[in-house]
C-alpha cells in the first residue's frame, strides 16, 4: 500500500507532541518531590533498641581475695632453748657455792662462775679454800673450768667439769693442779640446784708436793647452784 506524504508528517507531528507531553509530566512529578535539607542523609535512621534491665551476658566474676598470709613458726637460732629451760641451756648463766670434805683437804668452801655460751657447754672460773685436813696444809685454788652436759632434762642432769689453775699454799711454794669431777645436778625450783659429785685434782711438778702427804687431792663434793 503506498502512503501518502501527507500522512506521514500528520503522524510524525503527532508522536513528537506526544513525546514532548511525557516529558513535561515527568519534570512537573520531579518538581514536587521535596529535596532532603542539606548535609542530612537521604537514608533514614533506624531506630535504636531501648536498653535492657538485665546486661545481656553475666557479670563478671569479681577477683580471688588472697590468701591471709601463713604465720609460720621462726626457726630456733642454733643452740637457743626450745620448750621447756633445762640445766646448761644456752645463754643462762650459773653461780656456784660448793661445800666439801677429804681427809685430805679438811672442809672446803667454793665460789664460782660460769656461762653456758652454746647448749651445754659453760667456760667458768672457780676460787675455793680448803682448811686443811689431818694429812695436808691449808690450800687455796684459783681454777679455769669447763663444763659439759652431755645429759639433761628439766629435773636432772649430768655434769662433766675439767679444772686446771693455780695452787696456793701457806709457807710453801705454789704449784699446779689439773683435774675434773664428775656429778648429778639436781634443780628444785627457780633456778635452785643441788649438786652432787667426787672431784679429783692432780698437783704438778712432782717437786711441788713432794713434801706433802700426797699429789693428789681428791673428794666428795656438795654444791648449791643458781642459775641466772
């Protein structure tokens, strides 16, 4: 079929006016829509959940409280008492008053003085005065001692004393004499003891006592200890 040049610009014209209406529709719908004001997002916020009462996980557990520290009991320096004293413990000290009798020496009278400077074991020094018996002269001792304790409890306990000093006596020459004892210490009450011993005392040089009765002095011995 042929068309006519007539019509085809009668219908050219009309899709063009009809285009042209569309997109003056299109402008005037974009018109109305408002713009967002400016430096705010176009996305709207989303709302935010209300806090819950209760924390979402537990609490945490609050920290350990440490230990109370542990009183431990201190370490005894060496040789210092522990538990109940006893005679010869360290640091005690002790004065002794002896009462004696030999046929030999007559009646004697002592003083002495002695530190325990480790558990059982005391350095001293000892002054007696002896009378004079039926066999011998008046004397006088000035002797260092040292005394052990190998056995002691809080009642009784047994001495071991080794002497050595100087020998005095009246119109002769003096001299020498070593010796020791052995005895039981017996302590009552307070610091009180008894004790009671046999001691033996050997004079030197040979010429010293070889106008006297014997060279050894030897005898039961009574003493009174207190210990400080």
């Amino acid at each position: 079929m042929e068309i006519q040049p007539s019509r085809v610009s009668v219908v050219a014209v009309v899709m063009a006016v009809a285009v042209a209406g569309l997109a003056a529709g299109a402008r005037v719908c974009l018109a109305q829509v408002p713009a967002p004001p400016a430096g705010q997002d176009e996305t709207p916020p989303v709302p935010l959940a209300p806090p819950s009462s209760s924390p979402t996980y537990p609490p945490a557990p609050p920290p350990p409280t440490p230990p109370a520290p542990q009183a431990f009991p201190s370490s005894p320096v060496f040789g210092e008492a522990v538990g109940p004293p006893r005679y010869g413990d360290r640091g005690s000290a002790e004065l002794a008053l002896a009462l004696g009798y030999s046929s030999v020496s007559g009646f004697l009278g002592g003083l002495g003085f002695r530190d325990f400077v480790v558990d059982g074991l005391a350095p001293g020094l000892e002054i007696t005065y002896a009378s004079g018996g039926d066999l011998g002269p008046a004397y006088g001792l000035v002797l260092a001692t040292l005394r052990v304790v190998p056995v002691r409890t809080t009642t009784l306990a047994l001495a071991l004393t080794g002497r050595w000093g100087r020998v005095i006596l009246g119109d002769h020459p003096d001299g020498w004499g070593v010796g020791g004892a052995a005895s039981l210490v017996y302590m009552v009450s307070g610091g009180i003891g008894l004790e009671v011993g046999y001691e033996l005392l050997k004079l030197y040089p040979a010429s010293f006592c070889a106008d006297l009765s014997g060279c050894v002095l030897q005898g039961p011995v009574l003493g009174l200890r207190v210990v400080l």
